[in-house]
C-alpha cells in the first residue's frame, strides 16, 4: 500500500503546483491586458479631444472640406450588401406590404418635420464674423485672451477656445482683416485702420492752381 500512494501523491503535487503556476501566469495576463486597455482608452480619449479642436479650428479657418470620420463611425454606417441580396421572395411580400401600410404614417409624420425646418433658427454668425465684429467696436487693440473672454461672455452658449480665437486671428491678420501690434511678450489685435481718401485729393490741388 505505501508503494501506490507514494507516485499518486507526487502525481497529485505535481499537478496542484502546474495547475497553480497556470493560475498565476493568467492573472498577470488579465493585469498586463487591462493597463493596455487603460492606456488605449487614454489615448483613444486624447485623440477625441485633439480631433474636436481640429474641427473647430477648421471651422473657424472657413475651410470647408468636410473633416474625416473615425473608422468606427465608418463601420458602423456601412450595410454589407450581401445580406440584402440573401432575402426571398416571400420576404420580400412581406416587406412591401409593410411598407405600403407604413408610407401613409411617414407622409403624415413628414409635414411636422418640414414644418419644423422651416422654422429652423437662422444660422449663427461664425467665429471669424464674431471676432471682426468684436475689434471694430473696440477702440483700443485686445489680447487673444480678452477677445476670447468677451466672445464667451457674449455668447454663452458657444464653446469659444482661446487657442481658436488666436489662430482665427492670426487668419485674419494674414488675410489683412486685422492688425497686429507686440507690446514686449504680449500681442495685441485691433481692426484695419480704414484708408485714408484725402491724400489724392491734396495732392491734385497744387496742380489745379498752377494751371
């Protein structure tokens, strides 16, 4: 008897320590996937961040090609179309007569939505609109930061960055919309000096009185 339980037992040990080494291989696993999956979450949050600026700042630019769409929206949108083609004849009845019930409730639902878009706000002026107005009606040049606090407070309701009110203005200055002046390390902007029509005026009157 002790020579069969004696290989039974170390049979028995041996698979008690491979089964607790496979444990724990598993849970380091389980801990090493789940910081990746943390940091991917980071990052997949980052770059949402990152990619809404980017819109607003293209917007605010005035450029108007339309911003690419994340691969998961993209997938989510795309129908395979096999699984169109994979419907049978009956189905097909079936589909067809629910729809002719259905299109009497669309075409009655279809006024209320038109009617609601008809009376759609008008569209809001852009950031660019907005900053151009704001320097016009200041007598003195403004910072990015006061300009972007004064159009927040003007316009709750709109998500003003100062970094965007910034790059709108350097736009606008390179455009000639706006003038910019340094004072040590802080710049300032203010509206375009209007152009002065006197001057061709005075120079034609020495002119006139020599003939």
């Amino acid at each position: 008897m002790p020579e069969t339980t004696t290989p039974a037992t170390e049979l028995a040990s041996q698979y008690i320590a491979q089964v607790s080494g496979d444990l724990e291989a598993n849970v380091k696993e389980q801990d090493r996937i789940n910081a990746e999956i943390a940091s991917l979450q980071q990052q997949l949050a980052a770059l949402q961040h990152d990619h809404g600026v980017l819109v607003t700042m293209q917007q605010a630019l005035g450029i108007t090609t339309p911003p690419a769409r994340p691969a998961a929206e993209l997938e989510s949108a795309a129908v395979p179309s096999p699984r169109r083609k994979k419907a049978s004849a009956a189905a097909g009845g079936k589909q067809k007569a629910r729809k002719a019930v259905a299109a009497p409730r669309k075409r009655a639902a279809g006024k209320p939505a038109a009617r609601a878009a008809g009376a759609a706000k008008p569209a809001q002026p852009t950031l660019v609109e907005l900053i151009r107005r704001h320097l016009t009606e200041q007598k003195e040049p403004r910072s990015a930061a006061e300009i972007s606090t004064a159009l927040g407070q003007a316009h709750p309701d709109r998500d003003i960055a100062a970094k965007v009110v910034r790059v709108t203005l350097e736009g606008l200055v390179a455009k000639s919309q706006a003038e910019r002046t340094k004072q040590g390390r802080s710049v300032f902007y203010a509206a375009p000096a209007p152009e002065s029509t006197a001057a061709p005026e005075t120079e034609a009157q020495p002119g006139g009185a020599a003939l």
